[in-house]
C-alpha cells in the first residue's frame, strides 16, 4: 500500500489511547475520522488532529472512502453489531474488549468474517478481519518471561498468581451503560481481569479446569466487583486470581513459579506488564541466560502496548499474514470468562473446553 493505513476511532474514551498509538506511527497509520456520541468529546481531538473528520455517526464512517480501518472503543454491547457492520462495508475492525458477550456472539462474528473472504479492503489490504485488542501481551516485561519460556529456560511451571486490586466507586458506575448485565456484559472477571488472564494463557497456555466465586460486595450494581479463581492448567500447573474493585492501594501483579526461574510483575495497576519485572534464576547458568534474554529484548526495544499491537497489526494486513491477535485468542478468553462464570453459578469444577450444547455458551447473564 502506497501510505498509510486510514484510520476511523469510533468511542473516544479509550479511543483516546488508540489515537496515540496510531500517532506514534504517523509513517503506518493516519486518523482520519474520529466518532462519538458526544461532540464534547469530540472537541479536544479535533483540535489536535485537524485534517480528521469529526462524526457523531458511525454510519458516516461505514464504507467511506477515506477509512480502511475503523477502531471501535463503545459500550461492550455495542461491539457485535457495530463490528459486523464494519465487516459488511467492506473494513478492517479493531475492537477494545470485551469484544462480545457470549460464544455464540462470537461464532456469529466469526461468520461474517468469513463470509467476507472474497473482499479485499481497498486495493491491496486483503479481505477485512478482526483483531480483538489485547494490548498488555506487549509489555516488554512480559515479552521477556515469553521468550524465556518459547526457548525452554523456564522449564515446567508449577503455579501462576494474580492480583487485580483496583478502586472503582460511585463515580465510575454514574456511567449509565457500568454495572449493568445488558450493556457492560460483565463484570470484574469480565471488565477488568480479562486482560490479567490472557497476560497468564498468552505464555503458558490453556486451563483445563476451573472454579470461581464471585460476589457484588464493593458496589451496589447488578455485575459482580469481587472474585476468587482457582484453575489447573493443560499440563499441569495451577492459576489462581484474587481480583476486587474495592483496594484502596491500587495494583496489579503476576507471579509465575517455573522450575527454573520465579518471575514477577511490576505492581503498577495498569502497566504490570512493562518492566520492571524481577527474573529469579534457579542457579548461576540460568541466571546467565536470563540476563542474555532480557538484554536482547532491551536491545531490540520494541513498542508496547497499543502502538506495538497496532505496528504488529500493520505488517499483518499489508503482508496478508494472520494478524498479531485473531478471533481465535477472542475465543480461547472468551470460554474461560464463560467457564468462571458457569462455575460461580453453579458451585462446581468447569472443564474446559465448553462442550457445544453447554448452556452458558449463549452468555451469563442472568
């Protein structure tokens, strides 16, 4: 493609970070329209970026001549709708998550994908995909412990933790779609963990079994703002996840037990999974190769988060190569969220995968 990809950010809440990370790679990537309800919203971004159109439409973004890309940052509930609709005009998706609420809005999704394999987004972009958002796999920490465990230096893992102890009051629900089952879609495990569980499945694979309580103990809201996870992991190894709305000292944490290393997150709430991330060796030579990974990582300096999601996301549509995240990974996150929450429901152990007549595969929500 001569010039860069052309962008539509639809949601300018966290589209806001989607904006700047398109922005640092103004050679791949150029907003040029910009969507919200709400012209406030608009307004600052507009000023910043003044060759982007402003909409508070997404039908005029739908199509359009200027767009190959739409970036959808709404509501949870409007995801499947509005997704399948950029498909149909003939457009690349980004979605934030959670990308939809059920499995079965994702085969849906999935459909219309493919029923678009014989378009082609402009004139050499390929036919128009998916690509869920999961930014925090691309923290340099993070990437470290995945090479780490990719060239077997980790060896077995025995258990992984995590901690999501993040603050969330009156003021955050006073958004009228927040808290509520028909337009959050969820809530802790789905709103706010679901990044932490594909941080821990991103690098040492599936669950294949799991147990969750959750409760509404920090809020007065319909979604629940407290839950306990316990999981086996396919090969072994156990996951366990403590998460609340309630901390007052917000953080978050992964702690991995290898049989040759512990690594360990950062507690910063939202960046646990840049550095710095302590690496504990089991002896001098593990040691060694753990100081030569990192080194390597910290040489090559690659993007984080969005930006390197987005460069990844870039080399893929332009190359024809499967993109960096697939509706694939949206799936594997997609039924352990839908696991957890069978098993909150029920009191039992969930094996995974969901067998396909499992009743939770149609959603949750009561």
């Amino acid at each position: 493609m001569s010039g860069p990809v052309r962008v539509a950010v639809v949601g300018l809440g966290i589209g806001q970070a989607h904006v700047y990370g398109f922005r640092r790679r103004k050679d791949l990537f150029t907003v040029t329209a910009l969507c919200d309800l709400d012209p406030g919203a608009l307004a600052p971004l507009a000023e910043r970026l003044p060759d982007a159109r402003t909409t508070t439409a997404l039908s005029d973004v739908l199509g359009a001549g200027d767009v190959d890309v739409v970036s959808i940052c709404t509501p949870p509930f409007l995801h499947l709708d509005q997704a399948s609709a950029v498909l149909e005009a003939g457009q690349h998706v980004i979605c934030e998550k959670p990308l939809v609420g059920s499995l079965a809005d994702l085969d849906a999704l999935d459909r219309v994908e493919q029923s678009m394999a014989g378009a082609t987004v402009g004139a050499d972009l390929g036919a128009p995909r998916v690509m869920p958002v999961f930014q925090y796999r691309y923290g340099r920490g993070l990437q470290k412990l995945r090479m780490m465990v990719d060239e077997g230096l980790a060896g077995e893992l025995f258990t992984a933790s995590v901690e999501v102890a993040w603050q969330r009051g009156p003021d955050y629900y006073a958004v009228p779609w927040r808290g509520r089952w028909e337009t959050e879609l969820g809530g802790t495990l789905f709103s706010h963990c679901v990044h932490a569980l594909d941080m821990v499945t991103s690098v040492v694979g599936d669950v294949d079994r799991a147990f969750a309580r959750t409760s509404t103990r920090v809020n007065e809201v319909e979604t629940e703002d407290t839950a306990s996870v316990s999981a086996e992991l396919v090969g072994g190894g156990y996951l366990t996840l403590s998460a609340t709305l309630g901390s007052v000292a917000e953080i978050s944490r992964h702690r991995f037990c290898f049989r040759n290393l512990t690594a360990e997150s950062n507690t910063s709430p939202y960046t646990s999974s840049s550095d710095p991330w302590t690496f504990t060796g089991a002896d001098a030579a593990v040691k060694a190769r753990i100081d030569e990974v990192c080194a390597a990582v910290d040489r090559a300096a690659p993007a984080e988060s969005y930006q390197r999601q987005f460069e990844l996301f870039h080399a893929a549509i332009t190359s024809g190569e499967e993109l960096p995240v697939t509706l694939r990974d949206a799936q594997r996150s997609l039924e352990l969220v839908t696991a957890l929450y069978a098993s909150a429901a029920t009191g039992a152990d969930i094996g995974l995968p969901l067998t396909p007549d499992h009743p939770f595969r149609n959603g949750w929500r009561p």
